[in-house]
C-alpha cells in the first residue's frame, strides 16, 4: 500500500506548465524524416537532450543513421531489479498539403484547451508528458526500488529502425516492463494488432493502349488480386472472429501502382505493377499461414489470368506469348502482443489511472502497431499502450491534442511508475 501523503508529493511534482510548454517546443520542430527537403529527428533528439541534461538525468544519444539518433534518458531511482521503460518517438508524418490545414503544422498553436500540430497527438504531447513524469518522481524525492529509462527514439512511423537499434545495442536487456506512449484516450491497451506486409509485383508486357493485344495487360491480375485479399479476409473474419479488445482482422491493398516506375500515360499500357497488401491480424491467427495464403493467391491468379488468355486468345486465333508472372515479397512481419491484466506494469497502469481519474480503467488493443511490438515479440517484455489523445486523429490534418487529457495523461504515467517501482510493490 502505497501511503497518500507520498501519493501527493508525488502528483504535486508534476509541473503542468512545464509539459505544455516542452509539448510545444517540441511540435514547433519539423522531424518528418524527409531527406530530399532536409528534415529529420536530429533536432528534436537535441532538444530532448539538453532538457534532460538539465533535469540531472542520464543522458546519451546513439546514432541509429545519420541524423536519426535515439535518446537514452535514465535515472536509477534506488536498488533493486525491475527496470522500467517509458517508450515514445520523435518522428512525425508528413503535414500532406499545408494549404488543407486551418492551423500551421509547426504552429503548437493552442486554441481553447487544445494545441494544434502535426505530433501533438502522435506522439510528442505523450513523449513529453513520459519526460515530465520521470522529472515529477525525480523531484519528489521519493524513495523507489529500481530504474526508468526514456527511450526517445526514431523512425517509429516507417521501419521502427530506432526500436531494433535500441535492442541490438542490449538496451533493452534488462528492461522489466514498458509503457508505451501513444494516443490510446486513456485506455490502459494490453494488446495490439499484428501485421504482415507485403508487395506483390505483376510482369507482363508494355504496349501502345490502342493495340493492347500486342502486349499483356496485368490489370487483370491486379483485379483478381485484389479480389482474392477480400476473400482472405472473409475467411479470416469465420476463422478467427472478432477480438474482444482488438476487433475484426484485415487484408487491405494500400497502394496500387501502375506503371510500377515513371509517369503514368492513358495511351500506355503498362508491363509491370505493385501491389502492397498491408494484413493486420490478432491473437489465434497464424503469421506462416498467412504468409503462405498470401503466396498461394499469387501463384492462383497467375495460372487463372494466364488460363484466360489462352482461352481468349484461342477464340480470335491470336499467337502471343503468355509470360506473366507474379512475384511476392514480405516486407515485414510483427506479431500480435498480449500482455496478461495481472501482470505487474498492468496492475501499476489500472491503480494510476483510477488514482488519477477516479473511474475504473478501460481495458482496450491498439489497431496498429507500435515500437512496443518488437519489445514484446523480442525481448518478450510486458507493455502496456496508454496516452493522451483521440486514436481517430493522428496523421490527420490539423491533429490536436487535449491539454486537460495530456496533464492527466502525465500523471497516470508518473503513478504507473510510482506503483511499478514502489518498496513493497516490487516482491
């Protein structure tokens, strides 16, 4: 039982100013990792760096690509084993067409009781109420048994190279449990989605669009591709149901492209076309089933479409060469994550938001997939998602965040802590 007096000092110690202000310094700095315009997670590493360096913490940049670092901020609160992880990024996504936007992307700009800006939801209010609550437990002077470590890394919304880095480098180690700082509305999310993805590259032959049959039209297969995903889905949706916290599993084709390279032209017919599939999946379906479901819908369709123009081709006594081909390539391939409602970051998670809101936690899954999956599929490490923020409006435009949500948001995640590294608590 942690005692109120100590619950107290701890809360006071958040300073809410304070995260509003880093939260806005921080969306004020374009880090879309765009190298052909220059951007990059660099300066909002280095901002990071010299805010934690001031807090007397243990700071250190590892240097992922150039100019991509993550951020290693630790503070090792007393003795003893569990280590803790806060885990938030600094990479945002593109802002898209700014003259869509009503508020500028990089503005921060705070309306009522919301702040405007490409990151303030996704993630930096939340990587800065994480950097908060370390300073919050820090300055309360409270004796805990144990160590946190801010893991401020890079590249989360594309390859996740900042999260593999971080545990190719042993960081992770001896990392207990996680808290992964997304925009979840408060839910405490135990779970998150999988994902398979792939590309499927069609090879036929290029013509002149008015004289289609002197060459071989792959839009015929990217049709029955696309068709086929629906039917894998639906197959999925009888199989597997429908998850409790993560809900239905998905194939979805994303991009379709075609030509596969250079300007699209109406007279062309081109030779070649990608396909990305991006499949979500939840607990009870199998990764290498799918894999090979995947592989066996390209090679299907392959023989169908070519089964079609030998028997198109044989009514109008057309000779030509069938030679399409259909490759697939798996592009990655994460897995679900489950962490149990009795483990202890759970327990720590459910105890703080109730102390902090004063309503029973909700229990919820993440749609997508976070830096947190590599953690609990690699390093089999219990996380827990949480943060401020309505998980509808990220990579939207004009993307905001709830100030009131955002302070709550950091005093849940100060508490979490608190509980998780309490004397008493640990055993």
């Amino acid at each position: 039982m942690i005692p109120p007096e100590i619950i107290s000092r701890v809360l006071k110690s958040v300073d809410s100013d304070e995260l509003i202000d880093l939260t806005r310094e921080l969306v004020r700095i374009n880090s879309v990792w765009d190298p052909v315009v220059g951007t990059c997670e660099q300066p909002a590493a280095d901002r990071v760096t010299k805010w934690a360096e001031k807090q007397g913490f243990e700071v250190r940049q590892d240097e992922v690509e150039v100019a991509r670092p993550n951020v290693l901020v630790t503070w090792t609160a007393g003795l003893g084993k569990r280590k803790m992880m806060f885990e938030g990024h600094t990479d945002v996504v593109t802002p898209g067409k700014l003259a869509d936007w009503q508020y500028n992307p990089f503005g921060a700009e705070i309306v009522g009781r919301r702040m405007y800006g490409r990151g303030s939801c996704d993630t930096k209010g939340n990587l800065a109420a994480m950097l908060i609550a370390m300073a919050a437990l820090k300055r309360s002077g409270v004796k805990l048994a144990g160590s946190i470590i801010g893991g401020v890394l890079c590249d989360e919304e594309d390859q996740m190279i900042g999260i593999r880095h971080f545990i190719q480098q042993g960081h992770a180690d001896k990392v207990t449990a996680a808290v992964i700082c997304e925009p979840e509305d408060g839910m405490v999310c135990t779970s998150q989605k999988g994902a398979v993805r792939a590309r499927y590259t069609l090879t036929g032959r290029m013509s002149h669009g008015a004289m289609p049959l002197s060459g071989l039209n792959i839009a015929p297969a990217v049709a029955r591709l696309i068709d086929g995903l629906h039917e894998l889905e639906l197959e999925a949706f009888v199989q597997s149901g429908k998850d409790d916290l993560l809900g239905w599993p998905s194939f979805t084709a994303t991009v379709i492209q075609a030509p596969s390279a250079g300007p699209p032209q109406l007279n062309v017919m081109p030779g070649e076309a990608l396909l990305l599939v991006d499949v979500r999946t939840i607990p009870g379906q199998s990764h290498p089933d799918i894999r090979n479901r995947l592989i066996a819908l390209g090679d299907r369709v392959q023989r169908q479409v070519k089964d079609d123009f030998t028997a198109f081709d044989q009514r109008i006594e057309l000779k030509r060469s069938h030679d399409l081909n259909i490759d697939v390539e798996f592009l990655a391939d994460r897995p679900c994550t489950l962490t149990t409602q009795d483990d202890p970051i759970v327990l720590a998670a459910d105890w703080a938001t109730q102390q902090v809101t004063g309503k029973e936690p909700v229990h919820g899954g993440v749609p997508g997939a976070t830096d947190g999956t590599f953690l609990w599929a690699l390093k089999h490490i219990p996380i827990v998602t949480i943060g401020a923020g309505d998980r509808q409006v990220p990579h939207q435009i004009d993307e905001w965040v709830d100030l009131d949500q955002l302070i709550e948001t950091a005093k849940i995640y100060t508490l979490t802590a608190l509980h998780y590294l309490y004397p008493g608590e640990t055993s």
